[in-house]
C-alpha cells in the first residue's frame, strides 16, 4: 500500500473515530490506488514490473509505465540478457536510457524493474499521499453518511470526488499507452 490505515486515521474527523471501519478504510485505499493507476497509466504501487517494447534504433530512452522507478533489475534484446551498464534511469521521463540504442523489432525488448511507492522503504512525495487520503476520506464520510441515512449522496463511480486530487492527478497522467 502506498499509505497506511493510520495516515487516513489521522484526517479524520473527530466525530468519524468513535466506530471507524479499519477494514473499509483499507479497502478503500486499495480502491482507489486502482483507480489512480488507471488513471494515470501508471505504476504507482511498489512492485516489480515488466514490459515489453518494439525496438527502435532511433530511440535513446524507453519510458516505462513505472511512476518512479527504482532499479531496472534485466533488459533482454530478443531474449538475450543484456549487461545492465549499457542503461540508466532516466528520472525526469521516468523511463530507461540506452547508449547503445535499442535495435529493431517487434516486440523484441523486455525490461524488468522495480517502481513505485510503499509505506515503508519508498515513501510516495506528499502530494500524491494527500490526494489518495483526501479521496480515501470523502469515499469513507460518504459512505458512512449513506449508510446511517439509507439516501445516495454522491456518484461513488466517479473517478475522483476532490477537485485538488483530481488536479494532482492529471499532472502525473500520461497520455501514452
């Protein structure tokens, strides 16, 4: 998870701590951790990640769908392994760079890495902690408000219900694959 329980705890409303849900938060979290990665087309939980790409000898950077990426762990050209100082992440297009290009093909280079955030070791920057508890806690409030009251306050099918999240969002959106 890219957040905890308690970082959602922690914004809170006093009135919403009496009977708190830990188990609907959580779910919430993971929910809509989805939705963002949807999104945004990418990668936003840690994890390790493949992808496979089309060569092209013109290219000098692949970017991959990781938001941050941490290590790029083996890159095959036609499923032969590469020596991994022939790349380097590239920070700014969040992608890998090649100096020796990458050679023609369909479907010929695969790349695995390590991208994401976690609670622990990768700590995501503030402001995509901020908008995934600000949506986590909208959802949670009207949930709540919803159950005790029988009536439907918002579309929970919408993508986002907080305008700042949703701004945030679309910064970190890519349009490419």
């Amino acid at each position: 998870m890219i957040i905890s329980v308690d970082d959602v705890k922690k914004s809170l409303l006093p009135e919403m701590m009496a009977d708190v849900d830990l188990s609907l938060i959580e779910d919430l979290i993971n929910a809509i951790t989805e939705i963002v990665e949807r999104y945004t087309n990418t990668y936003i939980k840690y994890g390790t990640y493949t992808e496979i790409f089309d060569g092209n000898s013109e290219v000098s950077v692949i970017p991959l769908k990781g938001i941050k990426i941490w290590s790029i762990d083996k890159v095959k050209f036609s499923d032969v392994e590469q020596s991994l100082s022939l790349f380097k992440i590239h920070d700014r297009l969040c992608g890998i760079y090649s100096s020796v290009g990458f050679p023609e093909g369909t479907l010929n280079i695969e790349i695995i890495y390590k991208a994401g955030y976690d609670t622990t070791l990768h700590p995501a920057p503030d402001g995509l902690k901020r908008a995934i508890i600000d949506e986590v806690v909208l959802r949670y409030n009207y949930l709540r408000t919803q159950s005790r009251t029988g009536e439907q306050i918002v579309d929970l099918t919408k993508d986002f219900l907080d305008g700042e999240s949703y701004k945030y969002f679309n910064r970190i959106r890519r349009n490419v694959w």
